[in-house]
C-alpha cells in the first residue's frame, strides 16, 4: 500500500500486477509514501510486501489499484514461484493445476476479486493498458505517463499463450471466473496483448 496526503489517495496493490512498477513510479513521480503493517516505511520492498489495512485518517482518500489478465497472472504467477515451495511443480502446466486445485489460494494464484474485495477500489488500471488508464486518475491532470516497467520477466520467457493447452486454459477459466467477468477480460487466449503485460 502506498499513501499520498497531498493527492488524498491511496494505492492498493494487486500481487503479480505491476506492484514493483507502481511502487517505484508512485514513489519517484508522486512521492507517495510505502505503508506496511508497522506503518510508512522508506523501504519499498518491506513486508509484508501487500498490505491492505488502510490508517483510519486515510480510509476517506480515493482508492486505486490495477488488474491483470488472469492468463498472463497464472503465467506471472508460475514464473515467479516455480520451484520455491517444496512439493510445488516445476513446470507451468503442472504447477497451475496444483496451485489452483490442490492449493485453492495458495499465494500470488489467489483471485484478484478476492483482493477487490478487501480495497474496494474506486479506480482499477489494467496492466495492458497501464499508462493510459493511469492518466485517468484525478491527481494525474490527464497527462499520460511513461511509468518504467520494474522487475518485468516478460523478456525471460515466450508469450505467455504459449504456455497453455486446452485443458490448462480451461482450469484457469473456471477458476478464475469471477475475475474474467468482474474485470472484463476475454476468456478467449489473446494473442495481441501477449507482450503488453508488465
């Protein structure tokens, strides 16, 4: 979480959705301030790295926070947890289907509804479009930012389409429903927003 007294807003993070980016953009640009469980912290990487209970002197402030393609999440999710947790497969296929039927919220694989829940969030910026709908925030005065994309994997593996076959993309679209539904995104593997994701 991220809090701003002179823009009276304050940013939520959604794991595997750009936290590192907006963290540091947030940070650098605006000069939000990082909140975790003991409070403000000049440490941006401090845990816990998501935290969601706002200060009662902030809860009035305008909330935002950002979504992702719950594809490219599975895959962002896989990629940074495979072979971190003793028993967790190594490979995607696998390690999807242990995560999401094994392991029901099992860690970066939890719904982002889950997380919408808790932040009850005014603004919600897509990850695919992240600096478009950033402009749309109203400290932002419409102008459209460049915000650096930190800590990206993207250049590391293929697309992330091409890590699904049909009876993984299915797991993922009956897990992850809600989130296709509530946030909009096609349950239809989509090619063209493949390299756009943080």
């Amino acid at each position: 979480m991220m809090i701003s007294e002179q823009y009276r807003a304050v940013f939520l993070s959604m794991p595997k959705a750009g936290t590192h980016s907006m963290y540091y953009f947030l940070n650098e640009a605006y000069k939000f301030v990082r909140y975790a469980k003991r409070g403000p912290t000049v440490d941006l990487s401090a845990n816990p790295y998501h935290w969601y209970v706002i200060p009662d002197e902030f809860k009035a402030f305008m909330r935002f926070t950002t979504c992702r393609n719950p594809f490219a999440r599975a895959v962002g999710a896989w990629w940074t947890t495979r072979g971190g947790e003793m028993g967790a497969p190594a490979e995607f296929k696998d390690h999807v289907r242990w995560a999401i039927t094994a392991r029901p919220g099992y860690g970066a694989f939890q719904k982002q509804s889950y997380y919408l829940d808790l932040c009850e969030p005014g603004y919600i910026l897509r990850c695919e479009s992240l600096d478009a709908d950033f402009a749309v925030l109203p400290f932002c005065n419409g102008a459209t930012p460049e915000i650096p994309r930190v800590h990206s994997f993207a250049h590391e593996r293929q697309p992330w389409p091409l890590y699904y076959d049909h009876a993984t993309a299915d797991v993922v679209r009956e897990y992850y429903a809600e989130d296709f539904e509530r946030l909009g995104y096609s349950t239809e593997l989509d090619y063209e927003l493949a390299e756009t994701v943080i």
